[in-house]
C-alpha cells in the first residue's frame, strides 16, 4: 500500500528527474509511461538507493505543483495501457487527489497538526534523528538523502516515519515537519495524513509497522536495521468530525477585464481558460513564506518563471514575476491592467489558500472581486473523498469514463 502518493522526484543523478518547466515533465512522463503497467506494479515498492533506476515515475515534483496534473498523467498512461493494466499506477496517481480531498472536506485536522507541531519541543533526541544520528543505518541513511535531495522513496518514507514513532517514540507531528521542511514534493495533505495513516491516527487503530526483513528485502539487502521496535500501538486523539460539503466558488465574470495570478499550487493556470478570456495581465507570484523548505523553493521558484511564460504566450499579454503573495502586490499589478477580476486556479488547504481568503475582502474593498476557479478532476474527486481510500478508489473509474478518458 502506498500512501505518500510519491512517484518519486528525486535530486541525485541528473537526467533521473522532470527539471521544473512543463516541458521537460511531459517529456518525463512520456518515457515513462511504457513502464506503467506490470513493471510498475511488479516493482513499485523496491528502494534501490539514490540515484540508481527504479520502477518509478519520478514524477512526484511536478504532479505537486500542476507542471502537469493528476489527468495529464492518467490521459498519456490510458493512450498506452487500458485501465485494468495501469491499475495500480492510476491509483498511485490519485492518493494525492484523495488526501487532498479528505482535507478539504476536514480543514480543521491541518489547524490541529500545525498546533500540535508547534506546541511540541524538538529536543536533542529530535535534533539526532533529523541529523541522522541514532545509530540505525536506514534511518540515518534516509535523513541524510532527504537533506541532501529532498527526496525519499515511498516506501522509505513509510519505513523511517514507523520508526520516528515507534523505535525512537518522537513526536509524529515533529518528523511531518521536517519532511515538510526538506521534500521538494511536500504538500499539506498527503504529507500530513501520511504520517497520521503511519501513526494510527488516520484509520484509526490500524498502523505501518516498520520490520527489518521488509527493508532488507525491498531496499535490495542495504540495510539491515537491529533494534527495531517489534509492535506499532496506535497513537490516540480527540474525535475528527464527520466530513464537511466541498466549498462552492463564485462564477467569474468572463466579460469582465482581469488579471491571471498564478500560485505555486497550479502551475498550469493558463489550461483554465480559453485564449480569448479577459486576462490583460498575469501576475505569477511565488512567495518563499508559503513554502516550507528551500529545495522546494528553489523549484517552485524555477518553475514559476515557466509557469509566467506560458500564460503569457497562452493570452497575448504581459507578465509579472512576485515574490511575495500580498494585497500591495496584487493590488498594483491588477491596477495595472485595469483588471475589475482576479482569476486564479483553486488552492486546496494550505498557506496559498489561507493567504488568498484574507486577500479577498481587501480585493473587494477596492472594487476587485478574487475569483478561485477548481479544477473538474478535483471538483469531480474531492467529494468522494470522506471515507476510506478504498470507497474512493471505487468511484476513480467512473469519473474517468464521465470525462471521456475510457
């Protein structure tokens, strides 16, 4: 079971990984795809080190910030495979709908991890493990690739955060943070409930417990951990709530003159509207604040600059690249063209979205109405997302056929 959604965007030996431009991901995803089928699924779970090759996509990076979407990939893998032999890849695919979904439905376990982690002491045992210092080779070979690359294999991101909460007893919401912190590919959602489903939290009472001869076998014989813990008791809190209604957003005004601000949630902005929408300008603003860590920076930075060169080409205008997602910023460059609208892709729980909602009203009281626009695979998917991954996955198929991919 793969649950980090990672299909990996690793940073050791170039030319193993998409570089930050839509382009380059297509390209990527395109060898890729011959490989989706039974090789994917016959060696999806095997880590064999950084660097090396291996059967997955390395597509991770770039599915995170939309250089491609989670329909791009699954369209160039069904023009190869049928749905029953890219099975599995598909459902890798769509773990990162689904968390962000399950999110979306429950904005209020994100607001519960940001305090718990925030209220938790990062003591020295913690410092050690981020350090890679506690004496168990996998472990301390996995922090250090993380730091080094920004980048863990799926299953290793599994392994090590069993082991940060059951051998080493720190807390869960510390070792999120410092995948937060240092994967390029980290994303509120899929992060966060990763370590929860790990810790026990997610499905409640059922945990990942991390066994030597596992990673023995799946990391090719590399390591051979001693002292691992030998049971996984669940981690306990206060009751979630039940799912919440995916949020409706207003209707933007297709006559009205606008500016496009791209985010570094949906890099593909320009794939929302027509050529001939009102967009007079384009803002593309990547705010080092909203992101975590600076090999995520540094990429979302450098894609963002490909991101503002598209739409810019898509609608005939100019562009403007910010650094700072603020309402002087966004003010400026809507007056600049005149814009009565901001139009902008939808930004699932996180930073982005809470840094637009308190834009919103400052927009309106200048005569500017701020106008999200969601994505039809999210609006088709998040909903279904408020139960397990398995009652999700039974409706991935007939979204697909509803949207002519079958």
């Amino acid at each position: 079971m793969t649950i980090w959604a990672a299909t990996a965007c690793g940073a050791k030996g170039k030319g193993m990984l998409p570089l930050p431009t839509r382009r380059a991901a297509l390209d990527h995803l395109r060898r890729f795809v011959p490989r989706a089928g039974a090789s994917y699924a016959s060696g999806r779970n095997t880590d064999p080190g950084p660097g090396k090759p291996s059967a997955v996509s390395r597509l991770s990076s770039v599915v995170r910030y939309r250089l491609v979407t989670e329909q791009d990939v699954v369209a160039e893998v069904l023009g190869r495979h049928s749905f029953n032999a890219a099975g599995k890849f598909i459902q890798e695919v769509c773990w990162r709908t689904y968390w962000k979904g399950w999110v979306e439905l429950r904005p209020a376990v994100w607001q519960r991890f940001l305090a718990e982690r925030d209220a938790a002491k990062r003591e020295a045992d913690v410092m050690a493990a981020e350090a890679g210092r506690t004496g168990i080779d996998c472990f301390d070979a996995w922090a250090r690739e993380l730091v080094e690359t920004g980048y863990l294999h799926n299953h290793a991101r599994m392994w090590f955060a069993s082991i940060w909460i059951f051998t080493l007893r720190l807390p869960w919401t510390l070792g999120a943070d410092f995948f937060l912190r240092h994967l390029i590919d980290a994303d509120p959602a899929s992060n966060t409930l990763s370590w929860r489903w790990v810790a026990g939290l997610q499905t409640a009472g059922k945990t990942y417990l991390a066994r030597a001869d596992n990673i023995a076998r799946y990391t090719e014989g590399r390591f051979a951990p001693r002292g691992l813990a030998e049971e996984a008791a669940a981690l306990t809190e206060p009751p979630v709530g039940p799912a919440g209604k995916l949020e409706a957003l207003a209707t933007p005004d297709m006559a009205a003159p606008s500016l496009l601000l791209v985010h570094h949630e949906d890099l593909n902005a320009e794939s929302l509207f027509a050529a001939d929408a009102p967009v007079r300008g384009v803002l593309a603003a990547c705010d080092p604040a909203l992101l975590w860590g600076d090999a995520a920076r540094r990429f979302a930075g450098e894609a963002m600059a490909d991101a503002a060169t598209r739409a810019e080409t898509h609608f005939g205008c100019g562009s403007t690249l910010a650094d700072r997602l603020d309402a002087e910023t966004l003010l400026s460059a809507a007056r600049a063209v005149g814009a009565r609208q901001v139009l902008t892709p939808c930004a699932p729980v996180g930073p982005v979205a809470d840094a637009l909602a308190g834009l919103e009203p400052v927009l309106a009281a200048e005569g500017i109405a701020l106008r999200p626009v969601r994505r039809r695979w999210d609006a088709g998917l998040w909903p279904h997302a408020r139960r397990g991954f398995f009652a999700f996955d039974a409706e991935i198929e007939g979204h697909l056929r509803a949207e002519g991919m079958l």
